[in-house]
C-alpha cells in the first residue's frame, strides 16, 4: 500500500484548448469498500464512479456546487451513485454490494458483469439555482470510463480521453485507484487530437502508473511533456454531510401517519434506527424523539 494522499490536479495544455484532469483517490476507495463493504468486482465499479466523479467536481465553479452521478445498468449490482462537491469530497452507495458473478473475467475484475451493460448514466449537476442540469445518455459498456468519455462526446460535445482505473489486492483491500480525463476543446487542430490521442492510447494503465510511483502529475506529465500549466492542486477524501439533525428532517417530511407508525414500532421492539445509504452510519432515535417529531409535523 502505498502512504500518499489522495489529491487531484486541474491543468491546461496547448494555451488552453486542452483540459485535463489527474487524480489519486486510493484512499477514498478504500473507505468506499471498507463501509459497503464491497466484493472486488463492485469495489471497483464504484470505486471507478467515485473516481469519475471527483474529476467532474473538478469543473465545477463553486466549491459547495455538486455533481451526482448515477449509473443503472441491468446487471445484479443495480444502482451505483456517487456524489461530489467542488471542494473534492464525494460518497457513493451501491444498491447490491457483493452480487453473485464471477469475480475476474478475462484476466480483469468484472466490472462491466456487475453493473451490466445496457442501461443509462444520468450526470445531474446542482449548480445552486432553482433547476439542477440533469442530462442521461445509455451506457456503451458499464466498464464506468468509457461510459463518462460517451458522455461528453453525447451530451456536451467535448471529445475527451477517459483514463480510470481501481487495482483490487486478493485480501479484497485497494492497492491503487486513480486516473485522468483530458478534454480537446474547440480550436485545437486536427494535427494535435491525433498526436493526444495516440499518446493516450500507448499510456500505461491507470494503475499501473500510480502502483508505479507516479502521482497525477506525472500522469500529465507522460502526455504532454513539461507543456502544461497546473491551475491548481486539491485533496480529495470521502465524506458524507450526514447527522442526526439531518435524518430527523428527512423522517419530519414523511408526516405524522408515518411517525405515529414508527412510534407503535418503537413501542413494540424497543428500539428505531436510522441507516445512511451513503456511509453505512447509524442513527438511533429514542421514544422521546419521535415524540418531538410527531410534535413538530403537527
């Protein structure tokens, strides 16, 4: 296991008409796998998706604006989901986090055979104004990178370079996680697309340069030379905004019929608890609680 911290780096290239990416979220996977507990084919599935969407957080302007983005493919998984700010926090949650498939396939971790690979990858951006940006095209492959590069070449029209990768070691645990995305915008030459993308093409897997020593830079670095100029360097981690005070908003919208039902359950076992889908915490409620809430629905 390597010690660094996970961070990502916003960059530009040939004076500004290349966007690009680079990230090492290792650790962020890790804690992915660790509270879902995951089998290896989903820790790198969702693991994938948070990687994905951590660099799409990347394009946002403000830091507490937020990019959701949701995959539904038809394989045994079902609903992956990882959110991200601009500040470079993200949570994820699957909905079937150990289905049963083969684990590797071909020499690789099944991704695509949990996640499926018919289906839709529906990106909603919630910039903070009344409606949230929600566009969804269909999965190509559920192999999560190709499906986000699909993505932009469909609904934003920015052929982009999607590099994202999560090695899995036999204890299950996350050795390397990581990856890029480089976006060609409108103005570069025909010339230029094909030497990015070739170079693109010949780059050693994600992993295999972040199980190699390299950091985001350097990922940058092995495209462009020394030609690019970094716009700035921010760590990322897992975090979820959850809270007690949070849960007890959320059970106060479904009304006093389904407190006073909680309440009689309460009465009956002893005990109400809580789970968040995003992190695995738990929240536990006492009958005074759900008095309180009955009270304040009223």
């Amino acid at each position: 296991m390597h010690a660094r911290s996970d961070y990502m780096v916003r960059a530009t290239a040939n004076d500004g008409l290349i966007r690009a990416f680079a990230i090492d979220s290792t650790q962020v996977v890790n804690e992915l796998r660790s509270r879902h507990r995951t089998d290896p084919a989903v820790t790198a599935a969702i693991g994938r998706l948070a990687t994905g969407t951590l660099l799409f957080g990347a394009m946002l302007k403000e830091q507490d604006q937020l990019v959701t983005i949701r995959v539904k493919g038809d394989g045994p998984a079902g609903l992956l989901l990882a959110s991200a700010n601009g500040a470079g926090e993200v949570r994820g949650l699957v909905q079937n986090p150990s289905p049963d498939i083969d684990q590797v396939r071909d020499g690789k971790l099944n991704v695509s055979g949990a996640v499926g690979s018919t289906g839709q990858l529906t990106v909603t951006r919630d910039l903070g104004m009344r409606q949230p940006y929600i566009s969804t095209v269909e999965l190509v492959s559920g192999e999560i990178g190709e499906d986000l590069a699909n993505y932009f070449l469909q609904s934003e029209q920015v052929p982009s370079a999607v590099g994202i990768g999560v090695f899995v070691i036999p204890d299950g645990s996350v050795e390397a996680a990581g990856g890029y995305i480089i976006q060609l915008m409108p103005g570069v030459t025909d010339q230029e697309a094909i030497r990015i993308e070739s170079i693109v093409r010949e780059l050693p897997h994600p992993t295999r340069m972040l199980r190699d020593g390299d950091s985001p830079e350097d990922m940058l670095t092995r495209i462009f030379g020394e030609d690019y100029q970094v716009l700035d360097r921010m760590p990322v981690r897992f975090h979820c905004p959850c809270s007690k005070e949070r849960v007890e908003r959320a059970l106060l919208l479904l009304g006093d019929a389904s407190l006073a039902e909680m309440l009689e359950d309460h009465q009956r076992t002893g005990k109400t608890e809580v789970v968040c889908h995003f992190c695995n915490a738990t929240y536990y409620l006492d009958e005074q609680d759900i008095h309180r809430l009955r009270a304040e629905a009223a």
